[in-house]
C-alpha cells in the first residue's frame, strides 16, 4: 500500500486514508464488547480468493478496535467469532446461511448475521461472490465504526444499481478537466503511473463504498489518449485493470469516435462502413485478450466539437451499436453520453434552447439501441449548476438503458474551495418524480430499471479526486466522493444517514463533531446556492473556468447560456405558450406544473419563467428583494460555518483542522465577492435599493 | 537578405517587402526623367562606410525606375548623376554642399540636393555620418516611390526626435506577448533564431523609416529571458546587435530589476546594496566586451507583479540611478517604465483610481533620475485603450528625460484582425497642448527635451511585428508601423501626408488606389471607436486577452478599470470637486476643462465624468441615443471599408486582395457582434428604446 492505513498517526492526520482511517473507537465500553466476537476470525480452508476480504477485515479490526485477531480455519467451539466466507462452495459457512437467506442475496450482495449460540455470539459475514464479501466485510466495519448493534442483526444488502460508476476526466499529459485535488493518480507526461500502490489504495477506497465500474480517462480524448486501445497503451491499461479486479472493479476507457482515422490509418468512421465495422471488431479481440474482463467505451461523440456519427449523416444510434457489436460477444458495453448541444449558438436567437437538445436529440431514438448500449444522461438539461431540473429524458425514455449522470468534482459549485455537500442536491435528483408511469415514478427507480424493464441501468459521476495527498483538495470534498457512491448502493438512504456515516468513519464519534460537521455539511448546498446565482438561473460565472461571479459571462457568448437580465426582469422563458417548448417535453403533469408561474417550483422560476423584479414570492419578498435577503443570507451563512468548524478546534487532528480553516476563510471572502458582484449588478441595472438599506455597490 | 526584394513577382505580391516593395513606376515620363541622373552614381573612393547605403540606392533605382545604375568613383562631367557621401571626409561630396548647409545636417541628418550644371543635373544625397547618408538614400527613393519633383530640391532633415525606439514584446520561449502576426522573430524554443537574413531585412525596413533603437525582448522579464545578459546568450544577443548596428540601430535588453538574485547569486536587488551595485557595473563591464554599443536597460518594476525597489523600501529613482551609474561609462541608458499601479484594487474602492497612479508615482522624482535615465510614458493613464487622455505626466515632469510610449500592435484595438489606423490617435496625443509652458506646450515639442531642457528624449512603441510571412498579420497594419517611424523622425508630419506614402511605396501612384486606400486608413480609428466602448470609458472588452466586446468584463475585476454602469448613468467621476481628482494633475488650464462637463471634450466625457443617459450632447443626441447612434454608424462604416477595398479588385495583387478581403469580412461580422452586444446591454440597463426603432436584442 502506498502509505500505510495503519500509520494512522502519520497519515490519519492529513485525510489520506479518507474514511478508511479505522481510527480506534472512542467507547471503551463498546470497544470491549465488539472485540468478544471480532478477535476470532473463522474462515474456509480456502483462502486465496477471501485473502483481500481477510487483510480488511484484520486491518480494520486492528484500528477501531485495537484487536490483532486470530484466524483460524476451524469451526470454533466455545468462543464467540466472525464467520467469513463465500457461501455455495460447500464450506462451513452455508450451515449459518438459511436458503430463504442465501436467495435474496445478489451476486454483488452479501449478509451480515449475528446470533447466539450458547454463550457465544457468531457474526456472520458472508456472499455468494468475493465481491460481495469485500462489501459485507467493509459494511461489517462501518458498522462497528459507526458504533451500531450488532447483536441480533440480520442484514442483507443488494446494490440497488446494477453499475456504479465513477468517471475520470484524467488526460494522460496528467492534467485533469475541472480538476481541483492536483494532477492525474492515472498518468503523467503521456504515461500511465508506475505508482501503482497508489491506485491499489484507491481501488480499495472505491470497493469500499461500492463502487464496481471506472473510466480512467477524459470523455474529451485527445491525440495521446486516442492511443490508449493501441499497443503503446494496453499493456499499461492492463496493469491498471488487474489492480481494480481484485476489488471487484472494472475497468473502462473513454474513445475517439474517429478512432479508426485517428490510429487506425482508415479514411473514415462512418459507422455503417464495413471496414470502420470490421476495424472496432478487432479492436475488441485485441483488448479482450489483454483485459478478459473489459467494461467498454464511455463515448462522448459529436459535443463540444468531439467526431461522432452526425459527419456521416448517421445517429447517434448508429454510431452506438456499431461499437456494442463489436463489444458484445465479450460482454462489454457502450456507453453513449447525450450531453450533445449547439455549442455555437448566436445570443441573439431566442429560439434555439440548449436545454431542449438532448431531449431533442434522443427522444427520436428511443428503441433504437442495442442491449449493451447505455446513454448516460446529465442530471440536468444544462450542465451541472447548482440548482437545474432533472432532465426530461428521465421518464422519456423507456426502451433505452439508462445511467444517471452527476458530477462529483466541484466545477460550478466552488471548486473545492468551497463547502458544497451534494448529497442533498442528489437526493432531491433521485427522488424527482417524473410521473412517466404514474405517481412515483421516481428517477432512482428508472435508472435501477426496473420501471421499463430495461436490462441494464446506473449511476455515473465525474470524479473530485486528484493526486493531492488528501485526494480531493479540500479534505471535506471527500465528503461527496463517499456520498455517492453510497446513493448509487442505495439511493434510499437519506442525506442524514450517509452523513453520519462519513463523520463518524472520517473524524471522530464524539456527538460534538459528529453534529457539528453534519449541521455543517448538509446546509453547504443551499448555503452555496444562495450567494451564487438565484432561483435556477445558472451561469452567472466567469467563462471558461467557471470560478466566481460574472453575471453577464455568459450573456453573450455562444453557449446557449442565458438570463436575458433586463431593467425589468430576468428569466428564460421556456414555457410552451410563449417560450422555448421546453417545458413541454416533460410528462404533462409534471410540464403543467412547470408551465405555471404559479405552480412552478419557486427554487427553478427564473429556469422556466422570465418574471418581473417585483413579482411576490410566496414568502411576500419581491424578486429583487429575494435576490438581495439570499446574497446577504448566504455570506452569514458562511460565517457560521467558519464559526461552527472553529468550535471543533482540538477535536479534529490539527493539520485537517486547520486545512479546513483555511479554506473556510477562503469561501467566506470569495462568498462576500459573490453577493457584492450579484446584488450590485441587479441594483444598479434596477435602480431598486434594498429594502433593509445594507450596503450595495 | 531572406527573400530578395527583387523578386517582386514572388514576394512583393505577399506583403512581405512592406514598403520597400520598390514597384516599377507607373508613370512612364517621370520614370525617363529621373532615369537621366539617376542611372549614374557616384562615390567617393572610400566605398566601405557607404557600402550599404550605395547597395539599398541601387537596387531601389533598379526596382522603381527599372534601371541598373552604373557606379562610378570619378566625378563626372557633362552627365547627369547621383552624387553620394559623408560629408567632412575631405571628399569630393564635400564641394556640393556649402557651409551654411553643413552647419545644419545633425548626426543623424541628411542632404538632399539637387541643381544644373550646365545640361547636366546633380542630385547630391549627403549626411554628415554613414547612418545619416543612409537615412538620405531611403529618403530619395521615398521621393521617388511618391513621384515627388526633384529638380531644385533642397532638403536638410534631421529627426525630431534623438530616440526612436522599437519595443518588442518578445519572449524567448518564441511567443509574443499581445502579439497577433505569428511567433517572434528573435527567439524559438528558449534560443536566439538562426534565421539572420530575416534579422537583417528587419533592421533594413526600420532604417529606412528612421528607427534607431530596438529592444529585443519583452518588458516582462522571467526565468530564461533573465539569462540574455549572462554568457548563456550574451554572444547570440552580440550577433543580432552586429545586424542592427549596420543599419544603424542601437540593441537595448530589457532586464529583470532582481537579476542580481536571480542570476547573480546574491540574497538581495537592493539598488542601495554596494553589492549589487558592484554586481550591475561587472555585469556592465561584461556587456560592452561584447557589444560595444549596447544601448542599455528597459525596466518594468514594480508593476504587474515585477520586482522593483519597493521591496527593499527604496524609489524608482533610487532604482534607476543605480543601473544608470553602472551604465553611464559607456554612454549606455536605462529607460524606466511609468506603468506602476495597484493591480489588486478592489472594485468597491471608489477611492483609489489607476488613472492617478503613473502621476502620484512618479512626480515626486522629478529631478531626481541620472542624466542617462529616461521615463518611458505610455500616451495614456490606463492602457492603450481605443481613446484616453493624454498622461498628465507629460507638462508635469520637467526634469526629467521623457519617451513617450505608444503601442503598435493592436491590443486593444481589433488585434490586427480589425483594420484600425492608428497615426491620426498619434497625431492627437503629440499635438496634445499641455499648457505647461503656457499655449503651445505640445507633447512633441516636450519629448525632444527641448521644452525643458532635458538631455535625452524621444518615443518608445510596442511593436506589431511577428514571423508571419507579412510580419504584421494584417497586411494593411504595416501602415501602422510605417505610421509610427514617421511621427518619430518628424511629428509635424500630417496624418494625410504619411499616409499617402505609405500607399503610394506599398501599392501604386495609381490615384484610385492612393484616394481609396487613404480614406480607408484616415477613417478607420475613428470607425473602431464607433462600435467599441463609447466617449472614452474604455474596457468593455474580454478579460485577459482583450478581444471582443464585454462591457462588464472588467466591471467587477481588480485592475481599477470600472465604467460604473447603472441604469441611470455612466462614467467616472475623474474630478477634483466631487471625484477621485485626476483631473486636477493636469496643468491648472487644462484641468479646468476636464473638470467642467460642459468643457470637457465629448470624447473624453465618461473618463471624466459619471454623466446620466439622458444628458444631451452638443449634437443634440441623448447620450444613449449617441450610443446606439455610434455603434448602428460604426458597422455601417465597416461595410463601407469592405466596398471601398472590393472596388480595388484587380488593382492590387490578388494575394493581398483576398487576404484583406477576408479580415476585412471579419471585421464586419465582428463589428456587429460588437454593435449588438454594446446596445443591447445599455437598452437592457436603461430600458431606453432607439429612437429610430433599430434592432436591438
């Protein structure tokens, strides 16, 4: 291992081993209860494919509790124990596991049961996979780490989402797109890394939290990243997928749609061109003798200026299957992003909407796809603001598989420079109700695909991690990384538990810090949304690398990203009577309530309604007036935070409490910069002064 | 030479000659005319100190008059001829010119003369110094390009100006800072260019304009560009000066004030230090092995994050004097940037105001720099912006060597993809009337230092040169370097005047093309205004690279360059009664006129002045209406530039037809773009419709 999980003195200190710390409990009493049980460790005579499942067991074991455990490989008699073991190979462990257990456990899930017998307690943990046992194992000491009853448990988890992904957008020069934690752990000067004990680690803090899929590079592939399915690259790749197998990961590359002009010397990437067809088949032969267990292609084609199908007058459905057939005789899949838009849009059209394109675009494909195609759709129509509505291709589809995607890396939301736990925003994402089957169609439900019956279905997230030694920068942002993978295993848990979790796995179980930093973290969001910009209007931030205010940055550019601000209003219509349609393209019960200013979500008005300054809230604040009260609100509100952090001082290891000072102090001046730029450009464009007289510009 | 001049049909075709394309006379008769005297020359016996000069007369001869000169060392008798030579070398060139005559040719001046002698005519092209002699010849040919009559001609020019200076804005990596025609022509790849004969066609198109100082690289100094001065690049640097002092052009470094750290080896730049001081005379000592007739030091300290004094609690005169001190033994100057100001303001700061900042920093050193020290003065407070007051620090210094700095290359003003000519700005600034001696007190006559009897004076500019096969990008901006040599040598010269040479050497005498091209260049600045940022505001660009409208791109920025937009005024209160008091550091009488709305030039309103949209304008125009009047005026004059240079089809080269052709398409979508963007954000703001109900968005 790279550093270490045990030197929790030496590396505890600076969030390297993230929730992984396994520092030792606090609670005496509870210490010495669990150890009864957790000093023995019983397993098979079979060790080698529990071996990883075992060393975190025994790792973890040592750290919360200070135990060192005893393996044996006999039954125990007397003496209390854990049972570890992969069930339906006819070792020992079946005896503990009834059948009307054993059935509801998934190839990904596991169990975790713990009776008496006799004065002994046994604690059963157990899968039918090796990765599922890894997740019971790392689920069994969460459990301790969070100081919950394990007497009498009887729990049986499945992932909720068949793939659960985590997306890089590493290049291979080392650079990381809307990167904020340091450079690539992935590559370095058009390498891949020889620090491989680092990715070791990190597979490992993947596994831990579910996570089974990982595309290590950039949706944007360039020149050098092209060659990545080449012979420079494979054997590398290879090293890097070996690594993740062992914590039940596969692995994924981002192509070039032109990859057969690119690096394959062919003329064309005609989709239905029999040689570009015949070209990605022994593509696929190739990299499948290398890396048996390849996930597939994450595509972004045809976006922002990537190649994709449309040069040769083909869809996006064309351009997918022909890369699914050639993936599918080893079971590998394509993933085809819909994040396609008029990226050279005139300001000055009012009529074309980016919103609608990807709607707009896929709508007319549904059907079309092959079964190991998946279109991985943005939370949002836009592009990962702080507030959107979800998008309306969730529901719309239903003949397609479908993967949610989300976006852990902080890009437009303070880039981990600032506080902003995105659970919350998550979990409103998931719990959306697109009404396509009627009430309760939820989009956490769609993506399972259990609603149409679709095969294959998930979660996808950028990534926030980098190669700082903390992993993401700000040592909080761990928070997030942590968040979703947990929703992608069970979007049902609520943003209060996930977080409870995280604190107690990552600081400390003193209820002081535990409720300190959960107030802290689940407020981050609106707190964010507030003194940014309002009401589901996006975009008000300085181009290109979209830190800080700039509320007319994108006002008149070619992005499709507009508020149209006047004197007298502000807003994008998109109502069908009179605006873009877009509203329209959700279900209509859901459109009717966007379509109504009155109805419409107060939190998305300016998304769907151009509306007068003076409009009254329901809250009987006038627009203009809620735009000043929120700015205002939202810098106090980060004072609290920094209040509320600094009364933590002594309860969290020095060096993270002060990192994380630092960048509170670093928000909060950035916060004031952000009202100050926001309430000026509206006061001095409307003329309307603050009603309580604060200071504007 | 690199490419030869004589291949006009190759290379003069492509812009590549400039101005001393040396096309064939159109005019046939005047061609025999000159031809008569100007097919013989004749010289001294000393042919090495006018070996160039002889050279470019030649085939500038050949080139425009078709005919191959025959040299002669005798002096010929009964026919016509050429007469060339330094005076004063007790040659027979001497007998030419009478006393009175003599007394006025400076060392930098010329002769030309010409007079019957019998049936036979004389032109004598004479200079008191190989560099004048050449200055004389370039003259004679301009004579001839621009068909002037030369029979009774007598002609002493000496330049107005003792320096007439070349700024690069080069960077040894090979890019150039705000350049926009390619990569430099010095450097590549963090080493001086192999490609002399590129070099020497170079300094041969500044001499024949009359610039006589160069800077070869950037005023922002780092890490490698710090080493010019150390035997890393000292001999490379040698060669290039050897190039430059043929055409008799003096090479100046720019220096890093911290070289003694960060090449010297020493823990301070502190100019009081015996050390440091001792380390920058060494320095000098090793200069001047090498290049004899090094010009000396351009410093940018203190500014935009450069080291200077200030660290070390001393004064930019304390800096300057103590590299003057190392360079005075060998005649070497140090020229010291103005460009001093707070790049870190904070945009609610009403207080604090850049434009105050070259003043306040600098006239409390008057009289306190070394008799090699100059000042280098850009023409306005904040940055070469499309209008600006003139620096109220000409008429303030009085005892002080001055260069006034212009900037050729086009940041700010359409980056060589617009076509903006800058000499009729020029000529504004140099005429400027400071007052400061009562009427008549001109920024031109101050900067010779005759005004106040300063020792050393002159102007500086930023270059708009590049490797681009034409070297300015946009053909047509050759002008703009032509334009700035000219004012140098003689400022008086008008607007008109230069221009009709430079089209008449660079296209042809053909009067459609001289009146159409003259109307096109005299207007264009003025055009550029229209539809950029109005009455002198400034700024309303994109940040960082100035391209392109974007009014509040620098609204909410820390580089103190603010228009203070609300929807019931713009502008900056510039005066002393009730602003930050720029006004007031002009001489009483001229601030008296800025100070007074009703005096203040119209241009400059808004830099003066925070004026409501409603205030009505001498034209009777609201100034809204003058906005969007200016800006709807603005295009249409771009599509007037567009047909003018269209009716030239077949009068010029078709390579440089198309090429301006297509910039010139450019610019008018780009000019539109502008015009929309600028109404719309002020209709938007103010909610004040067009009077004439044109398209806004």
């Amino acid at each position: 291992m790279y550093k270490s999980n045990v030197n929790d003195e030496l590396y505890g200190a600076n969030g390297y081993n993230c929730w992984l710390g396994y520092h030792l409990l606090e609670n005496g009493e509870l210490r010495e209860n669990y150890s009864q049980w957790a000093s023995n460790i019983v397993i098979s005579k079979e060790p080698d494919e529990i071996k990883i499942a075992l060393s975190e067991l025994k790792s973890g074991i040592n750290g919360i509790l200070g135990v060192d455990a005893v393996v044996v490989t006999r039954e125990p008699e007397q003496s209390s124990c854990i049972a570890l073991g992969v069930l339906g190979r006819g070792q020992n462990i079946d005896s503990y596991v009834k059948y009307d257990e054993v059935v509801q456990i998934g190839n990904e899930g596991f169990i975790i049961k713990a009776f008496k017998t006799g004065n002994s307690e046994i604690v059963v943990v157990a899968g039918t996979t090796t990765k599922g046992l890894l997740y019971g194992v790392f689920s069994l000491l969460r459990l301790l780490q969070t100081e919950a009853t394990i007497s009498g448990i009887l729990k049986i988890e499945n992932p909720a989402n068949q793939l659960r992904i985590i997306n890089h957008w590493d290049n291979i020069d080392g650079s990381i797109e809307r990167g904020y934690a340091g450079k690539s752990i992935f590559f370095t000067d058009n390498k891949v890394t020889e620090d491989l004990g680092r990715i070791k680690d990190y597979a490992r803090l993947l596994c831990s939290v579910g996570i089974n899929s990982i595309v290590i590079n950039n949706v944007n592939v360039h020149k050098y990243e092209s060659m990545l399915i080449t012979d420079k690259y494979l054997n590398d790749v290879a090293s890097l997928a070996q690594i993740f197998r062992d914590y039940g990961i596969k692995l994924y590359l981002s192509a070039n749609f032109a990859s057969t002009i690119e690096i394959g010397g062919l003329a064309t990437a005609d989709p239905l061109d029999p040689q570009v067809r015949k070209w990605w088949k022994e593509k696929a032969d190739e990299i499948y003798s290398l890396i048996p267990d390849f996930g597939g292609f994450l595509i972004k084609a045809d976006s922002e200026f990537r190649p994709g199908p449309f040069t040769y007058g083909r869809t996006h459905a064309d351009g997918a299957n022909m890369l699914a057939e050639a993936l599918e005789p080893y079971g590998g899949l394509v993933i085809w992003r819909c994040f396609v838009y008029n990226c050279m849009q005139d300001w000055r059209d009012r009529i074309t909407d980016r919103a609608r394109a990807a709607y707009d675009n896929f709508m007319p494909l549904d059907g079309l796809f092959r079964e190991n195609v998946l279109l991985q759709i943005k939370n949002g129509p836009m592009d990962f603001q702080v507030r959107e509505p979800v998008s309306p291709l969730f529901g719309g589809l239903q003949k397609t598989n479908q993967l949610l995607e989300l976006q852990i890396t902080q890009e437009y939301t303070g880039q981990q420079k600032h506080l902003c736990y995105l659970v919350p925003m998550w979990k409103e994402i998931l719990d959306f109700d697109t009404m396509a089957k009627g009430r309760n169609t939820s989009v956490k439900k769609i993506i399972t695909g259990s609603v149409f019956n679709n095969k294959l279905g998930g979660m996808a997230a950028v990534t926030n991690i980098g190669n700082d030694l903390n992993w993401t920068g700000h040592q909080m942002a761990q928070s997030n990384t942590y968040g979703y993978a947990r929703l992608c295993w069970n979007p049902d848990l609520s943003a209060e538990k996930i977080t409870d979790e995280w604190v107690r796995m990552t600081y400390s179980n003193y209820e002081k810090v535990v409720n300190t930093v959960k107030e802290m973290l689940l407020g981050s969001w609106r707190t964010y949304e507030n003194y940014t910009s309002p009401l589901g209007i996006g975009w008000m931030v300085n181009p290109n690398h979209h830190y800080g205010p700039n509320v007319d940055g994108y006002e008149y550019d070619k992005w499709g990203t507009y508020h149209r601000a006047d004197h007298k209003g502000i807003g994008v219509d998109r109502t069908v009577k009179s605006g873009t349609g877009y509203a329209g393209q959700y279900h209509k019960d859901v459109a009717g309530i966007y379509e109504d200013m009155d109805k419409c979500p107060e939190e998305l008005l300016l998304f769907f309604h151009h509306m007068p300054y003076d409009y009254i809230l329901k809250s009987g604040e006038t627009l203009i007036q809620y735009i000043y009260n929120t700015h205002f609100k939202g810098v106090e509100e980060v004072e609290e935070l920094r209040n509320k952090w600094f009364s933590l001082k002594g309860w969290i290891s020095e060096e993270i409490f002060l990192h994380v000072l630092e960048r509170l102090d670093g928000q909060l001046e950035h916060s004031k910069e952000w009202r100050d730029v926001i309430n000026t450009y509206f006061y001095r464009k409307t003329g309307i002064s603050d009603e309580l007289g604060r200071k504007i510009y």
